[in-house]
C-alpha cells in the first residue's frame, strides 16, 4: 500500500505537548500543517492548558487514554507527534491502539522509551551519559520545584525562558512562560508496559533540537531503533522559535 493510498488526500497530526505545557504550544504549527493539505489537531492533556482537573489527581493512564480517546475518533491512520515528556505518552498510546491505526511516532526532543522505563528512568540514564555543566548556567533538574504535597511541580518562572524559549522572541518568551502550569509527577513516575508485537513494530522518528538548554536529548535518539533521526539547529521549542522548519520536517515524514 503506498503512503498516497494510505493517508489519502492529506496526512493527520496528533500533536501531543509536554510537561507544564498545552496545546497553545502548536498555534504556530496547525495552520502551517493545515496549508499543506494536512489535518492537525493538538489537544490538553488532563490538568493542562484548558482542562480543569486537578493536577494531584492525575495518572499515566489519564493521559494516554486522552490520545487513544482523539486517536480512534480520526477517520483513518495517524501520526502521533510527541514533544519531551508526551514521548512517553505516545508511546504508551501506541501500545494500546496498535500499529494499524498508528502511521508513525515522532519524537520531538523527546523521552523515548523501552519497556519497563518511566520518564524519572529516562532522566537519569541521560544524565549520566552527559559530561558536567560547565557553562554556569541553570538546567532543568535545578529549575523544577515541586510542590509541598509532593504530587506536583512546575518550572521556576525565572528560569523557564532560558531553557524552554532561549532561542524565542520575546513576544513568544512572554506567550508561553504566562501559559505554563503545574505538572503531575505520578505520570513521570510510572513505568511503560511496551511490547514489541505493537509499540515496537511502529516506526519512529526524532527529531533533535541541537541547542536545547533543557537537557541534551542526543542519547535518548539512539537507545530504540528510528528509521531516521532528523536534527534542527535550535532550542527546545522548535513549535514557536521555527515553526516552517518544523513543519517541513513533519511532513516530509512518511
């Protein structure tokens, strides 16, 4: 079956945010996929941008049953777009509904995965493959703080521009910093069950933004088989600071 064939007219994105984000975080994108034929929907995950739950309440399986919940009400196959920490919640997703209804996973500067690995695991393991900072300058480990309750943590706001929006103008800086939220950490916490009979047959894609402040993600790009690991030469938030480089990539992708 060719790609024409297989996605008809024009492909669909799911566009998954990551942690303290929204789907605000796409508005630069949808209209980009949109004027190439494409359908984009991004949509918030529970206790995020406009939903209302309480975010202490929230688990792993509350968010992956929100992009099962989009993804089988899509007429045809899709592809699932994850931005660092949604990496795990597509592919928790991908699991559930299975290949035939999964076109790909696309990475961007994301956590991905293999059986077993929660986003706290992944964390870790990068971290020991990266050399010490050296620049003086904060990074996202210093940067979270986390709630007296220990079921939540947000960014340091003084610190959220500088590693999330870097290379960002200060419009979109002011945009997105006002729009993060608190996070849920039992998700972050919580292993994946993959097998390779579903998530592991469905291809994947990264994308690797070479300058994140966040943390380098170039390790993560290589611990499960892509079938092409693409690079852009910016920030972490490629969505906002290079949205038609982002977007050509997207679409290249079959």
């Amino acid at each position: 079956m060719t790609n024409s064939n297989f996605f008809g007219s024009g492909k669909t994105y799911l566009l998954i945010h990551g942690a303290w984000h929204g789907a605000w975080c796409w508005h630069k994108v949808i209209p980009l996929l949109e004027a190439g034929g494409h359908r984009a929907i991004a949509l918030d995950l529970p206790a995020h941008g406009a939903r209302t739950e309480p975010a202490s309440t929230v688990c792993l399986e509350d968010y992956v049953d929100a992009v099962v919940h989009l993804t089988r009400e899509q007429e045809g196959p899709v592809i699932l777009v994850g931005h660092s920490m949604a990496g795990i919640v597509i592919s928790q997703a991908a699991e559930k509904i299975g290949p035939k209804k999964i076109a790909a996973l696309i990475y961007l500067d994301a956590f991905l995965p293999r059986d077993g690995d929660s986003l706290f695991s992944l964390v870790e393991a990068t971290l020991k493959q990266l050399p010490p900072g050296t620049d003086g300058h904060p990074t996202l480990v210093e940067g979270i703080l986390t709630a007296e309750d220990h079921q939540t943590n947000f960014v340091n706001p003084a610190l959220a521009a500088g590693l999330f929006y870097h290379d960002c103008s200060r419009e979109d800086q002011q945009f997105a910093v006002a729009r993060l939220s608190s996070e849920p950490i039992a998700p972050l916490a919580t292993p994946l069950r993959l097998t390779e009979e579903r998530y592991g047959v469905v291809p994947k894609y990264f994308i690797l933004c070479t300058q994140s402040k966040d943390m380098d993600k170039t390790f993560l790009s290589t611990r499960v088989p892509c079938k092409k690991v693409y690079k852009l030469a910016g920030g972490h938030s490629p969505f906002l600071s290079m949205p038609e480089s982002l977007v050509k990539i997207l679409t290249e992708i079959e």
